[in-house]
C-alpha cells in the first residue's frame, strides 16, 4: 500500500486515490471490495472503465483538442467521475458497473442539475438575451418605460438611416440615391457603410412607428447570437459540450466591448460572426475546406467593411500562427495551404463586391479619402494598466483617452495562470497564443499599430475597436485552462488564484485611471473567491450543484458588468415627439413637379430629412463629401470632419441651396421673402418666397471671380453680390468690446447675425431682447443666428469660459439687396419635368453661353445629355455638379448610377460562380474518395 507521502507527487500531480477516483473515474480497491455480489474484480472494472480513449491534445493542428469522451463532462473536459460503489445499493452497483462497460457516464443525486452538459448552447444565447432585457426593464426602454437605447452614433445616424432605408423599400424608392440625406447623396454608399447587415432587411415588417425598437431588440438578438457563435467555436474546436462552452459565451457575448460598443448595431454582425471565421480558417489550414471561411469572411465584409478590416489583419496573422502550431511537413504542404488561405479570402472580398467597390469610390470623397502616416512612434499607456481593464464595473471608454474595453470576466485572471501552469498544453501552443496576446497589447497602446488597424486612420473617439479579436483569444484561452480543470494540481489551482488577487491589489495601488471606483477591486477578488470555491467543490464531487452556482454567478457578474458600464438611455418621447406632425406638413407638399428641399430649424439631429422623409440639406455621416463641407464652412454653415448642416444658413444660402421650405417649432413672423403657409400641433411651414431652382446659368467667369475661399463667410457672401453686380447682403454694425463681452445696438430692424472669429472660444451666450441665447462649437465658424433684432435694442456676447477674449463681427441682412441677387441669377433657370431619386429631366433657355450650375453634389456617378448628347461635367465651385452650355433651348436629362457599382456586380457574380464551382469539385472528389475507400475496405 502507497503512504499519501509517497503519491503525493512532489506536490504537482494527485494522490494515487485521487487519481483513481477523480481523473479516471474509477472505483477504488476499497469500493469494489464494497460492492455487492456480482460485481466484476478489479481488473474488470478498470478495464471497463478505460474503454474510452485517452484525452489527447489537439491545438489548431498542434493535437491540442481533446476527445470525444470529453464531450459527457458537464463542468471540465473529463468525463464525470461515478460516485462511490459503496454509497450505490447492490442493484445500482450493478447498474453502474453495466454503465461503466458501454462507456456511459453513471448519473447519480449527486450529479443530478437542472442545467445538463448539452445545454452549453442554449445557454449561451438566451441567457444574454435575458440579461439584456432585464437591463431594458430596469432603465424604462420601451415597452418597460418610456425610454430608448439611442446612445451617440444611434441617436444622430443610425435612426434616421434605418428611416430612410425603410421609406425606399416601402414606396418602391431607389437604393442608389437619395435627396433625403445631405443635398443628395449615394445611398449605395451609405447602405454599405451602415446598413448592409442583411438582418436589417426584416425592417420592412416594422411599423414606422417603432423603428427604434427594431434597433433595440435587434441588438438583443444579435448579443445573443455572439454568444451561440463562440460556443458553437468552443464545442467544435475542442470537440466537447460542456456547459463551460455557454458560460464563456456569455462573457463573449456581454464583454467589455459589447458594454462599451453594443450600441453600435452596424458592427454587431461582424462580432457573432468571428467565431465561424475562426473556425472557418482552421478547417481551411487542417483539412482544406474552405467554404466556411469564405462564405462567414464574405457576409462580414458586407455586413461591415469597416470592422472586417481587423477581422482581415487578425486573419494574416492567426494564419501564420495555425502553420507553426501544425505538425511539421514538407514545403509543398505550406504552399498549398498558402495557396487555399489566398484564394478563398479573395473569393470572400469578391462576394461582397457588390458593396464594397461603391463604398471604397465614395469614400475616396470623404475627409478619410487621404491619410499621412505617423512619423514617430510613441505609447500611450502600460501593459499593466491594460490588463487591469479585465476587473469588471469599470466605465467603458468610447472617448479619446486611447483605452481598450476588454473586460470578458474577471475570472480570466486566473484561468490565465492555470493555462500558462497546464501541463498537457504544449509550450509551442502557449508561446504562440501569448504571442498574440503580446501583439494585440502592442496594438492598444503603440500609436502607429493603433492607426494600422483602424484602416490606416486614427479613430475619432470609440478606441481600439479591434478588442473583440482579443477578448476572443483571452477567452478561448481560459477555456483551455478550464477544460483541464478536473486534473490540474490544487496548487495550481491555489497559486493562480493568489496570482489573481495580487494583481488586483497591485491595480488598486498602481493603477491611475480615474474610472476605476475603489468597489472595483473588491467585487473582483469577490467574484475570484467564488469561482475558486466553486472549482474545489467540483472537484470534491458535488458536481451538479457547482454547475448550477457557476452558471448563475457567471450571469450575475456579466449582468452587473452590462447594467453599471452600459445602456445608457434617452427620452423616447422627446425623439418622436414631433414627428407626426413633421410628416404630415411635408406630405403637403407632394406631389410637385419643381425640386425644392426642406429644413427643419429646430432639428434634433443633422439627419432629420431623413429620419422624417423629406428632402433636405443638413447631413452627419462618415460618407459626408468633404468639399461640400468645405463650401458649407466658407458659406458661414456649421460644418465639421464628417457633417454640414444649415445652421448659420443666411437666406442667400437658403436660395442657393433650394431650400424653398422651413418647418419652425414656433409661429415666425411673415416678411417679404418668407411667408407661412400652414400648421400641425406645435409645428409651423413657412415658404421661402425667393428660392433659386436646382439648376441655372450663370456667367461662364463666375467661377474665376467669386472670391469663395475667404476666411470670412460675410466676405464670401458680399464678394458673390459684388460679382454679380449687386449691394452686400450683410451689413456691418457697429459695437464695442469691454473686457471679455461684446456689446451693439441695432441700428434698424431686421435680420441680424454674428461671426465669432475668434476660434480658440467655443462657447458664446448672447443676451437678446428675447431672452438668453447660448451657441456652442462657435470654433467651427458659423454665423450665429440672432433672429429680427428691432430698432434701438442692445445685445451682449459673452465667452464661454472666463478670460476668453471675443472677436466678434455683426451684421445685417439686406433684404433688397438679396431680392437683386436673386433676379440676377434666376435669368436662366432650368425647368424640371420630372425627378425621382436617380432621374432629372428639364429645359433651360440660354440667352446666352455660360456655365449650367446646379447645386446636385458633384459625384462622378451622375452622367448628363443636352438635347440626347453626353455632356461633359465638371465640378464647380470645388463642390456642384455643372457643365458648360451653349446658346439657345436645350433639353436636359440626368441619371445617376453608383460609381464601382457594376464592376461590384461582376466580381461578386464571378466570385459566387467560382465558388460554387469549387463545391461541386469538391462534392464530387469526396463522392469518388468514399467509393475508393468501399473498394480498398470492402
């Protein structure tokens, strides 16, 4: 007989009894000699027993994976250990003992859980879902309240595209363009960038009304399908149906990035989709099936080009890592899979060509159009510091401050340890994924890896969106850890866990961050002293009841994570508070057979047109032109990197622009050049009396002699009345600086406006007869709109921010002399006959040669014909479409088709054809593979 002394194993391995009776599961000597009559010897059992076959450790190839048998483990990897025979009455013994020779687990009390090892999938896609919902519910997001998950980019973009996308469908509108977005902009663009999740589609069966909520719920649904990929990943990679696979999917589907980034629905599909891509890849490089990887790679760079991007880096690079972890072989075998890994990545880019040829044309026009390359690397922050973004409540970061969102559980600290202690893992596995690991913290920190992988581009704020490819890796890499849970040394198991909390100890002392709350660290070494206790209790065999706690407390830490760090809320009520009346008044209007745009002056976002369906002018979008931007700047427009809107408009500006109708939250006075014309509960349209039509001629030298690139926008205004022969339409008045406030008094009743020129101040309020005015982004330089100021009244500027000095200009609109402007350049206007969304057809009479000007954005996707002949285009002014006319009448027609567009539809057409093609090759090599095989083994 051993002493426990001599099977203890230096300390690392388990006793003799414990090895028997744990890891292999087999009854001890005692245990037999226990059992009833009937019971087989020994040798008999052990050799029941080990049937099965021995664990083996396959790894992307490496042999890292283990067998099926381990598939019957509810916690581990390892099959459970039957209980004690002496603790069975005779004819359970016996049951057991028959059990134990078809290689069948032995269930017992003890092992009995609501929660059964097959149930890892499930799992992993409702819990998420149920977590989200209960979050809904506690923060009032409709129907629970009335609130909506309308965070950032959702509440200004997403909603009023998702609107837009939904009207074309329903009233048969074209998908290529739209006049809805920005004073008409490629659609075909905006939808590859926003919208081409194919899921959106479903939009069609929503009511208009709850456009909102098919966002939010979609996000709910898609968090849960991020947690059924990874453990679907899990279940087949390692070849087992633990529960673990659903408790690690809950951390996917509610780590750190979604917390921070769930918001963002446009990425969503990118996310649930990796895990397949993953997979995908390695049965491309094992086993040289590639369909997989092709077809998942291809639905995420047309669901999302953008975040595929990384998926594409990451893909390089995990490709490389697979050939190291295969089994050595010879130079034609890496060539192959070289070849393969190749062909179908470019196959999957093919695919979604479609999509992706526009959007790369369009943004060619974008202010991402050019990029410079950093000249010098630096760091923004510690490794340390980064890991300690794993401890959980601490707030997301989706500013400037650069820091990566990858809390996945805090448990990951010591599953980490157990998987870099774990003997049955190979160093060559363990030095690869950490090798990776090691690049992605490289990536977070190091200015110029950062700017690689967002596209060669520094984000504009939501840092590090590449963290759900690392949080995957630190995840599937504790589950390696967690599969050998049942074999693995106490004193791993103990030291990973003190491991764990010096770290967090070492984070409270160390760690600068102002986001992390003192609480933090306590519920983290909380949250790893459950886990630990959970790990033993397993191990002392009350398995069932260890399941159970584990998969609930895993839930409660994600769910507390998810509520402290995520959904932040907005009144539901507020957003759609106007909207019906808004769509009522704009439908007043159609049908009509002249173009005419419309602004909303109380605007909830830059893209009203399009979250109400109506035509209009302002735009924030990352697909925004930059030269128009850059015109609307000049013009005295609110503009910034990506958005241009109408605030600051003059109404030379509105004339310009074609915006023939304003909608006003408030009843407005009628003067000579803007009239009302109706109402619809507390909404107000007013028609702009003067308002230029889409396309006129102007004299061929205007171009040339307009002085657009002024600094002043009041300059650039004058400069174009003094080309056209006319008085300034802004005139200056009079006032006086004291101290860090600007004073004037108007000296005749009307329009007045004020230019900050002074773009170190951001902030301006101004004391008006009305009432106190606050502007903000005055930085951007635009006119402030004072509204009618009448005769003898003072107004007061004052900076923002104290010691702030003003620099400030004021102005009065002309009336007569925009009336003069107007005549001049409505001379020769084109009448139009019909538009719809890519169609224009109209005459103008030219009394004389000049340059046909329209206010259409210039996009290389419009063709035009002048009496049935192509005209040559241009783009004027740095921003319009125009072309050069003769004398006399002419009939001209305009039609738009996207840019890339066809090129897109023949590569994805040849791409799918040669898929397919490879299918069926392959469909028929396995056909003849399977009839060799009957032949040789008949």
């Amino acid at each position: 007989m051993l002493s426990r002394k001599d099977s203890a194993g230096a300390g690392e391995e388990p006793s003799v009894r414990e090895s028997m009776a744990a890891s292999d599961g087999e009854p001890s000597v005692r245990e037999v000699m226990a059992a009833s009559n009937g019971e087989p010897s020994v040798r008999e059992v052990t050799a029941a027993s080990n049937a099965e076959p021995p664990v083996r450790e396959t790894m992307a190839g490496s042999s890292a994976e283990p067998s099926a048998p381990e598939a019957s483990s509810a916690f581990g990897a390892e099959p459970s250990a039957p209980e004690e025979t002496a603790a069975v009455p005779p004819s359970a013994a016996s049951q057991a003992s028959k059990s134990r020779r078809r290689g069948n687990p032995v269930k017992t009390k003890e092992d009995a859980s609501i929660v059964r090892p097959g149930d890892g999938l499930l799992v992993a896609f409702f819990v998420p879902i149920v977590i989200m919902l209960i979050i809904y519910a506690q923060r009032g997001i409709f129907p629970f309240g009335e609130e909506s998950f309308l965070r950032t980019d959702m509440y200004h973009q997403y909603a009023p595209f998702f609107s837009e996308f939904q009207y074309k469908l329903r009233t048969g509108g074209s998908l290529l363009y739209s006049w809805d977005v920005g004073m008409g902009v490629n659609f075909a663009a905006l939808y590859a960038y926003y919208l081409a999740s194919p899921l959106n589609w479903l939009i069609l069966l929503c009511p208009k009304a709850y456009i909102i909520e098919f966002m939010t719920y979609m996000i709910v649904i898609k968090t849960g399908l991020a947690g059924l990929s990874f453990a679907w990943y899990l279940k087949k990679h390692c070849r087992t149906s633990t529960i673990g696979i659903g408790m690690f999917g809950i951390f996917y589907a509610l780590s750190g990035y979604m917390a921070a980034y769930s918001w963002n629905i446009m990425w969503l599909d990118c996310i649930l989709l990796f895990p397949l891509i993953v997979l995908g890849l390695e049965r491309l490089v094992k086993r040289g099936r590639g369909f997989l990887y092709c077809l998942t790679l291809g639905l995420s760079i047309l669901s999302n080009y953008y975040i595929s991007i990384m998926t594409c880096i990451f893909l390089v690079l995990y490709f490389i890592a697979l050939l190291i972890l295969e089994r050595p072989g010879k130079f034609k075998k890496y060539a192959m899979a070289c070849l393969r890994f190749a062909v179908y990545s470019l196959l999957a880019g093919g695919l979604a060509a479609i999509v992706l040829l526009p959007e790369i044309f369009a943004l060619q026009a974008t202010a991402s159009g050019n990029f410079t390359f950093p000249s010098a690397w630096s760091s923004y922050f510690s490794i340390f510091d980064m890991i300690a973004r794993h401890i959980g409540n601490v707030q997301s970061e989706i500013g400037l401050d650069h820091w990566p969102n990858i809390y996945c559980g805090v448990a990951v600290l010591m599953f980490f340890l157990m998987y870099l202690a774990c003997r049955k893992i190979s160093v060559k596995e363990k030095s690869v994924y950490c090798g990776l690991l090691l690049i992605f913290f490289a990536s977070f920190s190091i200015n110029v890896l950062n700017f690689i992988w967002h596209g060669f581009h520094y984000p504009n704020s939501l840092p590090c969106r590449q963290s759900f490819i690392y949080i995957f890796l630190m995840l599937f890499i504790c589950f390696r850890a967690f599969l050998h849970l049942k074999t693995m040394p106490r004193s791993h198991v103990a030291a990973s866990f003190w491991g764990a909390v010096c770290f967090v100890l070492l984070a409270e002392k160390l760690v600068e961050q102002e986001h992390f709350h003192f609480a933090v660290y306590y519920a983290a070494i909380l949250f790893l002293s459950i886990y630990t206790g959970l790990i033993y209790m397993y191990r002392r065999g009350r398995r069932g009841l260890a399941v159970f706690l584990a998969l609930t407390v895993v839930s409660v830490e994600a769910a507390v994570n998810m509520t402290v760090t995520s959904v932040t809320t907005t009144s539901r009520t507020a957003y759609t508070a106007d909207n019906e009346d808004v769509r009522f008044l704009a439908e007043t209007l159609q049908p009509a057979e002249d173009f005419y745009r419309v602004e909303k002056k109380t605007r909830k976002t830059k893209n009203d047109g399009a979250w109400m369906n109506f035509p209009s002018v302002s735009l924030f979008s990352s697909t925004a032109n930059a030269d128009l931007t850059k015109f609307f700047k000049r013009m005295g427009c609110e503009a910034s990197t990506n958005a241009y809107s109408i605030t600051g408009s003059t109404p030379l500006v509105d004339m310009l622009l074609s915006v023939r109708y304003a909608l006003y939250s408030e009843r407005m006075e009628n003067t000579d050049i803007m009239m009302y014309l109706r109402e619809s509960g507390e909404t107000y349209l007013y028609e702009n009396i003067y308002t230029l039509p889409l396309g006129f001629v102007v004299p061929s030298d205007l171009e040339e002699n307009w002085l657009y690139q002024m600094d002043n926008p009041a300059d650039v205004q004058n400069d174009l009345c003094g080309v056209l022969g006319s008085d300034p339409v802004l005139a200056l008045v009079d006032g006086e600086m004291t101290g860090n406030t600007y004073r004037f008094t108007a000296d005749i009743t009307g329009e007045y406006y004020a230019y900050v020129a002074n773009k170190q101040v951001k902030d301006v309020k101004a004391s008006l007869p009305t009432g106190q005015k606050s502007f903000s982004n005055t930085d951007r330089g635009y006119f402030l709109e004072l509204g009618t100021i009448a005769d003898g009244n003072e107004v007061t500027f004052t900076a923002g921010q104290t010691g702030e000095q003003l620099n400030v200009f004021v102005y009065r609109f002309s009336e007569r002399a925009f009336i003069s402007v107007y005549e001049k350049l409505n001379e020769m206007p084109m009448h139009l006959t019909s538009w719809t969304d890519t169609e224009l057809s109209g005459t103008v009479d030219a009394a004389e040669a000049g340059m046909f000007l329209t206010t259409i954005p210039y996009d290389e996707g419009w063709t035009v014909t002048v009496d049935g002949e192509p005209a040559v285009t241009k783009k004027a002014f740095e921003a319009f479409l125009a072309l050069d006319l003769p004398e006399g009448q002419h009939e001209i027609h305009f039609s738009y088709f996207p840019k890339g567009l066809k090129g897109g539809m023949i590569l994805t057409g040849a791409s799918a054809a040669v898929l397919l093609l490879l299918y069926l090759i392959r469909r028929q090599t396995d056909k003849q593979d399977k009839k060799d095989t009957r032949r040789t083994n008949p």
